[in-house]
C-alpha cells in the first residue's frame, strides 16, 4: 500500500508531499490541474520509462519518493531477497531523480538497482489502470495473456513447461531447416566457429586484463620519466648540503620555541608539525617506490605482444574484451548444438518429430486448461457487467481455430474476446463492437475480477470512467467501491458519482504565481468535499440546490456517517 508520496520538479508540480490512507480515495479537479501527473510519479516509482521531459521547466533533475507498506507476498519477498534488498520493517522507500544529462538514479531502501529491477518490483506494488489500458481490449493479441492472468494458478506451470519444450523444439528445428537448406554453408559455418572458438578460446581472455595490461606498460615505458622524478623527490627531501627535512626542522625547532607566547604562534606551531610529517612520509613513501622500481625490458616485451593478441581479437569480434567474451559464448552455444546436430545426423529429424509431439501434446494440455478458464471468466464478466447495467450483453472468449503443427512461444492458442450487446445480433470481437462507455465498463468488470487474484497492494483508475454517466457512473462507483474493500485504490474521476464513494478526498488545483503554473493538493474535509461534489455536479456556478444534491450523494455512499 502507498503511504506517503513526495514529489520535486515534476511538470507544474513544484514541490508536494502527500500521505495516503488506504480503501479508496479519490482526486479531483479541473481539467489540466495536474491530477495525471500525480498519477505518472506513482508510476515512474514503479518503473515506468522517465524522460527529461518529466523535468519541471527551470530545474536540473526531479525527485520522487514513495513509501510503500509490503504484504505478505512471497513472489515479491524472493524478489526482494535476490536483489538484496533488506525489508525488514515491511516497508519499502523507493527514491528515484532524473537529471537534464540523463542520469537516472533509483534507491529501493538505500540500495542502487535500475530500471528493470524497479518494473519487476512495481508489478508487485502498483497496478494502474488508466484511459490507455482500455486500448489493451482493441488489440486482440493482448487477450490470451489477460486470459492467462485470470487463470494464472491453473495456467503458469503448463506454460513454464510449454515454453521450455518450445525453446528446445525451436533449437531443433532451427538446426534441421539450417542444415536442409545447404548442407555446404553447414559445413563452412561449422569449419567457421571452430576457428573462431579455438582462436578465442586458447587466448584466454579475463574480463579486466587489457586495462591492468595497459596500466603495467605505461609504467615501464616511463620507467626512466618515474625513475628521475623520484630520484629528485628522495634528493630533495634528504640529499645535498641543505636538504628539505632539515630546512623544515631547523623552522619547525624556532617555531615550537615561541609557540607558548601567542595562540597564533601556537596555531602555525602546529601547522608546521603536520606538514613536516607529511613531508617526511612523502619522503618515505618515494624512497620506499625507488627501491622496489625495476626496469624489465622482457616483460614490456610480453605485455606489447599480449597486448597485440587482445587487440586482434577486438578488431575482429568486438570493441572490448568483454564483447569478445559475449560473442564468444554466443558463438559456442551455436557451435555445442551444430556439433550435436552434427553427432546425431542420422536422428536429427527424429529427435525433432519427438519434440514436436511432446509440444502439442503439452499444448493441448495447455489449451483445454484455458479454454475451461474461458468459460469461468465469460461468465464471471457476465455477471460484474449485469451489474454495470449491461445485463443483455454476452461476453465469450473466442478460440481460433487451432492449426496442427502450428506453435507460437505462448502456445497453440489465438485468442480474442467477443461480445454482444444488443439481444437479436450476432457476437462479434469486441474491438469492433463496443463503444467507449462499454469498453470502459467491461475493463472495469474484468479489473473486479482480476483483484482477487493479483495481490497488488494499490490499484489505480485514472478516468476509467470515461464515457458513462448517471446509473451507470453509480454502478462504476460500487464497482471501484468493492475493489478498494479488499485494495487501496487512487482514482482520478470526473464523476461525482464516484467521488463521494470514496473515504479520502484530494483537490488539485493549479495556480500562477511570478508568471509560473504550479499545482497544489488539498486534502478536503466532509463540508469542502460538499462544495467539491457540488462543482462537479453543476460546473462552475454552485446553487444552494446542487449543494443539497452533493450532501445527500455523500450520505447515501457512506450512510454509517450521518448525524
């Protein structure tokens, strides 16, 4: 659950620092007041791709922080163990800036992790469902994997084991078509990767050698540079008829002698002190590297010529030592499984037949798993859109065709969803069909279903709402209402319907001061969310009557609370 959020530099947003309770609370305002950009922070702290764009005009870098509240999730607890992130306490401190020169830093309780690390964590914390996630329901090939999710118990080990068997069949057959297409160009590549992986493999390459390599020559080609400079350190600290240490303990003797008369004197006493000893350990310290200096011309020589290895190897597969080392893995997995292919010429194709069979056969296991919970879902969503006043529409889970032999990383199926809305006409994909407000309703209806299921700490609605209004805002309203029962949920709304189902109130505004937009949130009390509700409900003029309409929205959502 997201406890406390603050944010610096964001867009209009100057400076806000907000807490949050949990169940639902809702924000409210104008339209540009800066409600979203609360939103985007939330999801920047759960992973989402920054941007110097987010940079408040004027500043260098932005900063968001975000107190989050752990449950107990097992998945998110490895997560955080793999990462090595303590937590203890059951709170995570997410900190993230972004700078103008594009630096991107990010702390989870104090530890550096990036990007990709903080969208795996996010996935646990936060699930925002904004106007551009109804889009997921116009793209067909986004449904199986929200079919998946609803199913995810019964779906995700046959998948695991589907995908497995996949990757192995993929290899195979990859290996069969290469090999049938030329046998010739099998035989050069294979002739190919044996030099490669030999010609890498006997130079034995370590990750940081060039560098110490190069470190190690510099220094014997400036032996004589090194030599003289700490020949005349050592000579001038100790040699000659008037030597450093001396001259300073000669001044530092005359100094100590009036060191006692003055606090100033003292002071320079001291000073003079400290310096000398840190003259004599410089001293120590050139003599002590003079000694163990020692010039060794075959050693220069071996370094040059290991030198000139690394660099032929750069030249040929890759800018550094540790692309070479990358490609050269890449090169020997290839040549493991051509010389596998190779070993087995005779079975090669059997061993694919065989890999295939398993596949469909784990793939149609797969297949029936979904297409069962594709029952359970249509008529779960049947029911939550009942209730969303959409009683006479039908929603089903449509299955292609399935091809045999035909076989995709997430398995044998195409999904999509269809629906009908009106009785009498024909189901057909839901793309096509429904209009914003029914798309809006059924997103809703499967994001009621889906809660149960996914663990997530904060789910949050940015305008889901869009396009519905009168009982059908009210019926949204008890959807969001039941979700946040069991969830926090932040909800940006236009609906005054569903603001007053909320038990927390947040106003954004924004305002110009010395020619600057800069937004602010307000925490409203019962009698400020009256004249909230009131402005959404009657737009800029507020009449005694829309603030009685206001008061009795807010008593019949929350009728425990009346005087």
């Amino acid at each position: 659950m997201l406890q406390e959020l603050t944010i610096d530099n964001l867009a209009i947003i100057k400076h806000l620092s907000l807490e949050f309770a949990n169940q639902m609370t809702v924000l409210t305002g104008e339209t540009g007041a800066g409600k979203s950009i609360i939103i985007d922070a939330v999801g920047l702290l759960a992973g989402g791709r920054g941007s110097q764009e987010f940079i408040r005009r004027g500043e260098e870098k932005l900063r968001l922080q975000g107190q989050f509240a752990l449950t107990a999730d097992p998945g998110l607890a490895a997560l955080l163990d793999s990462l090595g992130i303590e937590y203890e306490d059951g709170t995570l401190i997410i900190m993230r800036e972004i700078h103008r020169n594009g630096r991107n830093t990010i702390r989870v309780n104090g530890q550096l992790i990036n990007t990709t690390m903080l969208r795996q964590i996010g996935a646990y914390l936060v699930d925002i469902q904004g106007q551009n996630e109804h889009q997921l329901l116009l793209q067909p090939e986004k449904h199986l994997g929200m079919l998946d999710q609803y199913a995810s118990k019964q779906v995700q080990p046959l998948l695991t084991k589907y995908q497995q068997l996949y990757h192995d069949y993929s290899q195979l057959k990859a290996a069969v078509t290469k090999k049938q297409a030329n046998e010739q160009q099998w035989a050069q590549r294979l002739d190919m990767l044996h030099y490669q992986v030999d010609e890498i493999g006997s130079a034995q390459l370590k990750a940081d050698e060039e560098e110490q390599l190069t470190s190690e020559r510099d220094r014997l080609e400036h032996f004589q540079q090194i030599n003289n400079a700490l020949q005349q350190a050592v000579a001038t600290f100790n040699d000659g008829e008037a030597p450093v240490l001396d001259q300073v303990a000669t001044v530092m003797e005359a100094i100590n002698g009036i060191a006692e008369f003055d606090d100033d004197y003292d002071s320079l006493s001291k000073s003079l002190n400290d310096a000398y000893y840190a003259l004599q350990d410089v001293a120590n310290q050139a003599g002590q590297q003079l000694d163990l200096l020692e010039f060794d011309d075959q050693r220069l020589a071996e370094i040059d010529q290991r030198l000139t290895v690394i660099g032929d190897l750069e030249h040929k597969y890759g800018d550094s030592v540790a692309k070479v080392l990358d490609y050269y893995a890449k090169i020997k997995k290839e040549l493991d499984t051509m010389e596998a292919a190779a070993d087995s010429n005779n079975d090669l194709e059997a061993r694919l037949a065989t890999a295939q069979e398993q596949l469909q056969t784990v793939g149609e296991e797969l297949s029936r798993v979904r297409q069962q919970a594709a029952h359970q879902l249509a008529a779960q969503v049947h029911q939550q859109l009942a209730e969303l006043y959409m009683a006479k529409a039908d929603f089903e889970v449509h299955f292609a065709k399935q091809v045999s032999g035909t076989f995709t990383p997430t398995g044998i199926d195409e999904v999509e969803f269809y629906i009908r809305t009106n009785p009498g006409e024909s189901m057909g994909p839901l793309a096509k069909i429904a209009s914003g407000g029914e798309l809006s309703r059924v997103m809703l209806a499967l994001k009621t279903i889906f809660a149960a299921n996914e663990g997530v700490t904060s789910i949050i609605f940015d305008e889901v709402d869009t396009g519905v209004s009168g009982r059908v805002a009210q019926a949204i309203a008890d959807k969001i209402r039941l979700i946040a029962a069991n969830s926090q949920v932040l909800c940006i709304t236009h609906l005054p319907q569903v603001a007053a189902v909320a038990q927390h109130h947040f106003l954004i505004k924004k305002a110009v001061h010395d020619e600057r937009t800069t937004t602010t949130v307000t925490s409203l009390a019962a009698a400020q969310r009256v004249n909230e509700l009131a402005r959404m409900l009657s737009g800029e003029k507020v009449t005694k009557l829309t603030k009685e309409h206001a008061q009795e929205l807010l008593q019949m959502a929350h009728p425990k609370d009346k005087a």
